[in-house]
C-alpha cells in the first residue's frame, strides 16, 4: 500500500491539486485526515470536499479513507476508516459501517497490533517510525525494528509505516516486515513537487509491492 495522508492544512498548493498530483504520482489509497479545530471548514463544506475528494480517487482507482470519523465515512460511502486508538472501537465501527469497508487502526507497540488484528483490523499503522515534524504528539519514534518485533510476536495483518519517511526510508521499513508506506511531507511538501514526490517513493515501493 502506497497512502497519502493529508488535510487542508498540510498542501500549501491546495488539497485537491496535491491529491490529483500525488495520484498521477502512483499512490494506491488516500486517507483524508481534516482533524477538527486545524480547519475553519463548517460541517456543510466539509461533506462537500469529502465529496469531491472521495469523486477524485473514485475516477482513478485510488482507495479513499477517512481519518477518526466513522460517520463521516459512511456519509461519504468512502472506501474505508482509520482509527486512532483513542477513536471509536474497531468491533463498534464494523457494526456502523457497510460491508466489505476497510478498517486501519494506528498502534504504537506489539500489544496494540495483536489486539486490532484480533478485533479484526484490515491493516495497521505503524509509527512514527522515525522523526516527524508533521504530527507533533506524545508518541515517541519508534523506529523500523518495533515493525520487526510486532512480526516475530506473530502479527499477520498488513502494517503501513508512518513517520518520517522519505524515498530512501522506504527499503529499511519493507525488509522490516512492512507491506507498506504512509507519507504526509514527503508528498505534500515535496521541494520537486508533489507528483515527484509521490514518484520517488513509488519507485523504492513498486519492486516490494504486497498489498
Ligand atoms: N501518525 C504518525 S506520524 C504521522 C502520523 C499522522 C505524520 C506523518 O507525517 P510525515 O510528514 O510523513 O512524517
Ligand atoms: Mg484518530
């Protein structure tokens, strides 16, 4: 899985221009992360650029995901939720949700990715597995061997690294034991522009490419 993880606030050249650039770019999934009370958006505005972002990965077969806000999800018939683990339960969210949508936890160590793939989570993130400006939070940086003691402890389900990760990044993380990347600044600040961006982690994820 190749995502991109953005709200407003994170493209300073315009969510929209930076979506559509990231997906001539070659991401596979988009998750849509507006947090509330970083954007001025009324909720009205809000269910109307889910809309049109949701429409933008719908015309091009890129997965969209909707950050923290199951209701939201299932208002915008959005290809999936992820969950923080102060969030909704994942048990709760399957049962509001429709069949067949994708459920993503983010977990932090061994035990909160046994327990979100016993609750049945669709994949995991993983992170921040290195230093992130982009997400300024209590958790500390983890690095690429927490992906690697989460296998050995017998996680089977697909794990997205987040945090931190640039092109270079991306091979360290995959022989880890992680199917895929999450990426915010490495697109969305990008100095060569989103697309390239996006293309230079394409191209170190495309010969792994699992899931
Ligand atoms: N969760 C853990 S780190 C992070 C999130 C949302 C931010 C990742 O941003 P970047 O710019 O790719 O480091
Ligand atoms: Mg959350």
């Amino acid at each position: 899985m190749f995502m991109f993880v953005a709200g407003s606030v994170n493209c300073p050249q315009g969510i929209e221009e930076t979506l559509l650039s990231a997906i001539k770019g070659g991401i596979t999934s988009f998750q849509w992360r507006e947090k509330v009370g970083e954007t001025s958006l009324n909720e009205n505005e809000r269910m109307e650029l889910g809309t049109r972002l949701r429409d933008l990965c719908r015309q091009h077969d890129v997965l969209f995901i909707v950050n923290d806000d199951v209701q939201l999800a299932a208002q915008l018939g959005a290809d999936g939720v992820h969950l923080g683990q102060e969030d909704m339960s994942l048990t709760k969210a399957r049962k509001l949700l429709p069949a067949g949508t994708i459920i993503g936890q983010s977990t932090h160590n061994v035990e909160e990715a046994l327990d979100a793939e016993y609750e049945g989570a669709d994949y995991i993130g993983v992170g921040p597995i290195f230093f992130t400006q982009t997400k300024q939070d209590s958790h500390p940086v983890i690095g690429p061997s927490l992906i690697m003691d989460m296998r050995r402890a017998g996680v089977k389900v697909p794990i997205v690294a987040i945090g931190g990760i640039h092109a270079e990044r991306v091979t360290p993380v995959v022989k880890a034991g992680a199917d895929g990347v999450a990426v915010i600044s490495a697109i969305a600040s990008s100095e060569l522009g989103a697309e390239q961006g996006a293309i230079q982690i394409y191209k170190q994820l495309a010969p792994w490419f699992k899931i």
